[in-house]
C-alpha cells in the first residue's frame, strides 16, 4: 500500500500520467512544473520553495493556471502532501476542487491521448 493509499484510505482510481506542463499557483508571479497529471489532482516541482503558506495563506481552494499544451486552464486545488527528495528539492501533492469553463474536459482529453 502506497503513502496515498494509507492518506486517502483507498487505491488511485484515476489514470495518472507523466507531464511537464507550467503552473502559476495562486497569484505567484513564478512558475513551475507538473511532474505528472490525473483528473483529480496534480503533482508539481517546487524547486526550493521553503513554505506552501506561501501560496495559500491558509486557504483551501487555490487556484491554479496550468499550461496545457491547446491552452491554459484553470482549476482549484489545496496541497495534501509536500515532500523533500533527496536532491533538496521540493515536490507537492494536489487535490483538484473543481475546474473553470472546460478545464476538466481538456485535461481529461489530454490524459485519455496519452498511453
């Protein structure tokens, strides 16, 4: 059972795939990268990023603008997870809250081409 099974109780349902699209979280003026995508949530890059506070202040629902290759889209998450590699560098565990416009048809459609 993986560290997500034991966090959410259950199996990933969702297809998940790797991806290195550009995301702008919350009014952030720096980007950064998804390592891998699904329908219901992302996981991104953060470099050296000391503090997820910094992106979200406290809240719960934070946007992000995430750069599809046919177009931005923007959806609404919260970080669940956050963990140091052994590099030093920062990756972060998202959960996807709900989506702007077609978002979620886009990004399924991208996660359906994809083998």
């Amino acid at each position: 059972m993986g560290l997500l099974d034991l966090i959410m109780g259950r199996k990933r349902r969702e297809k998940r795939v790797s991806a290195h699209f550009r995301v702008t979280i919350g009014q952030s003026e720096e980007h950064y990268w998804t390592e891998d995508v699904a329908i219901g949530g992302i996981r991104i890059h953060l470099g050296k990023q000391l503090s997820l506070s910094d992106f979200h202040g406290g809240n719960r629902d934070i946007p992000l603008e995430i750069e599809l290759d046919t177009g931005p889209i923007i959806v609404y998450g919260e970080p669940i997870w956050t963990m140091r590699m052994e590099d030093g560098q920062l990756s972060s565990g998202w959960l996807f809250s709900r989506f702007d416009d077609d978002g979620r048809e886009r990004l399924k459609a991208f996660i359906d081409s994809e083998k």
